[in-house]
C-alpha cells in the first residue's frame, strides 16, 4: 500500500485551514496536492481529531488480512491439484503430474 506523504497531523492541519475559510484551490496548490485529494480526505477524515484518526488506522491494520500467514501442506496440495490428474491415466496424466509437482 502507498503511504502518504503527509503526516495524520498536517491533513488535519490542511483540513481546518480549510473549513478556517481558506479556499480549496489555494490550500492544493500551496501544499501540492491535487482538489481530489483534498476531497477525499475530507470525506474521510473530516470532522477527526489526531486521537481519533489514529485509532481508524489501527482499526484499518487489525482488519487488513494477512496473507503470509496462509499455508496449504504438501499432502492437501497434492489432493487438490494432482489427485484428479492421476485419474485420468495415460501418458498425459503422468506429464501432467510431472509438471506440476516440478512447480510445487
């Protein structure tokens, strides 16, 4: 995932300037970020504070899956991709078996 340039502080701190009365297209262009970043941060962050847009990550990390933690044995694997190959039976299955157990 990309992180962001800006700190959970300076979007807030852009945020108020914002709702302060500062337009839109200046604040973008003064702090290099495009009117749809702006935006889209509005509607995710406005009305947060520090405190509270640090608890929304964490929450964010806790529900992103991990996907190193998933593994398959060796005995499944082979139940799952070679068993229905062996039977078929003929040469083609024997290959077949063959280039799939040099992958796995």
């Amino acid at each position: 995932m990309k992180t962001s340039r800006f700190t959970d502080s300076q979007i807030i701190a852009i945020l108020k300037q914002a709702k302060a009365g500062s337009p839109v297209p200046e604040l973008c262009s003064e702090h290099g970020i495009s009117n749809a970043t702006f935006y889209e941060w509005r509607a995710k962050f406005g009305g947060m504070d520090a405190s509270l847009m640090a608890r929304m990550k964490e929450l964010e990390d806790e529900n992103r899956p991990n996907c190193a933690a998933v593994w398959v044995p060796d005995s499944l694997m082979y139940q799952i991709v070679l068993f229905p190959f062996s039977l078929i039976g003929g040469i083609f299955a024997s290959w077949m078996c063959d280039v799939l157990m040099s992958i796995c």
